[in-house]
C-alpha cells in the first residue's frame, strides 16, 4: 500500500497511533513502538513504514529544541564537535535502510523490536551503570566511532535512540540532567533530519499515512506535555515496554 487509498477504520487506527506515540515521546520517549506497526498494519511495506514513522515523529524532536536554549548555548562547543558525525552516520543509516529489501527488512523486525525494547527497558540502568563505571577521558577516536554507530542505528531503525544518547553523554560526563535532554534532543533531531532527507529524496515515503500519524503525533505531543505532570513516567515505560514485548513477541 503506498498510502494512495485508506479507509475510515485504517485512519483512525493511524490517527490514534499517533496521538500515543506523540504523547509517549513527551513523557517518557517510546513512541516508535506504536507509529511503526500501526503503518505496517495498514499495508504499508516495512522499510517504507519504518521511513515514514521516522518522518512522522521528526517534528517532536525538532520543536522540544525551543525550551533548551540556554543548555544548548552552554553545550554548544560539544555540539558543534559531534554534529558533522551524527549526520555522517545519520546518512548512511538512512541509505542502509533505503537500500534493504521489504524481504529483508520484515525478517529484521522482530530482532529490531525486541533489541528497541530491551534497550528502552535498560535504559535507567544503563546510565547509572555507564555512570558508575566511568573511569578517565576516552580516546577521541572511540567518542567517533561510538558517536557514528549511534547515528548509523538512529539513522536505520531509530527507537531507543534516545537511551543510547543518554548513556553516551553520561559516558563523556554531561550530569546535568537538562543540559543532558538537551544535548539528547539535538543530536536526535540531526540525526532523524538528515534520514527524512534521505528518505524523502529515495521516495520510500507513504505521505497520506505518514501525514495522518504526524497529525496525531503533534496533538499527542501537546497532550503528553499537559499530562506531563499526572502521569508517572515510570508508569507509562511500564506499559511501552509490555506493548514491545508483546510485539517482539507477535512478529516472531
């Protein structure tokens, strides 16, 4: 289905993944997990899905960037060294991803999902544990070459993105939390920028589906940012986490 036609129901299925990824990703990230199968339940063909989902959720990282300002003007330096590789990477993840086959990509999903929902499950634990452990500056060489794999992966697939951006900072000892959100929601939105690029230059994009998500994930956005404050994020990477494993678990 390239999304030229789509009934009532297949809408509002799409309309309604949206709002709760959107609402997902504004309190505790996740929403990859309902935008992807959503577009895959409809019809539309997996690299093309998942290049669609990642173009649909793009707006959320880009726009959180207007309350971090200040963190990123104290983080710029940081952000300026690692940008030119994170859209290296993000740019070969996309054309990775772009030149696999549906045939491929399908039997990649479950192995996709499940390694999204252990990582998004970890996630608390490996910052404390990257934190615990870190010992003295590592090589510029590795930071690049750890930068890069990020990108390739936030390029290709891209749920959990956030997780491996967390403990990479910790990892070279960014503690503020917000200076840290920042860093995170910059380096996302260069990378899912550039692989938008990507995609919508490789025509893979299903946009009457991906338009419909992206409706959804913007009022879904407004909402979890309200409910923000009722609604415990541990809770809800509760729920996340189930729903990705009882995915994982239905594409085996």
């Amino acid at each position: 289905m390239g999304g030229a036609e789509i009934g009532l129901a297949e809408l509002l299925l799409l309309l309604a993944a949206g709002l709760v990824g959107g609402a997902c990703n504004a309190i505790a990230g996740g929403g990859t997990f309902f935008t992807f199968p959503a577009l895959l339940h409809v019809g539309v063909p997996p690299v093309a899905a998942n290049a669609t989902s990642a173009i649909s959720i793009w707006p959320g990282h880009a726009t959180s960037l207007l309350g971090y300002r200040e963190e990123l003007r104290r983080q710029s330096a940081r952000l300026k060294a690692s940008a030119p590789v994170f859209i290296l990477g993000g740019i070969v993840g996309a054309a990775l991803l772009a030149a696999t086959g549906n045939a491929i990509f399908r039997q990649l999903i479950p192995w996709l999902l499940l390694a999204a929902t252990l990582l998004f499950a970890a996630g608390p634990w490996l910052r404390a544990w990257v934190s615990a452990h870190r010992g003295g500056e590592l090589p510029r060489a590795a930071l690049l070459a750890i930068d890069f794999a990020v990108a390739v992966y936030g390029g290709y697939f891209g749920a959990g993105l956030g997780i491996l951006l967390m403990a990479v900072l910790t990892l070279i000892g960014i503690d503020d939390v917000n200076e840290a959100n920042a860093l995170k929601n910059a380096l996302a939105t260069v990378v899912t920028s550039v692989a938008v690029a990507v995609f919508v230059a490789t025509g893979i994009i299903a946009w009457l589906p991906g338009l419909v998500v992206l409706a959804g994930a913007i009022a879904g956005g407004y909402l979890g940012a309200r409910l923000a404050r009722w609604v415990k994020p541990s809770v809800l990477r509760a729920v996340v986490i189930a729903f990705g494993l009882l995915l994982t678990w239905s594409y085996f």
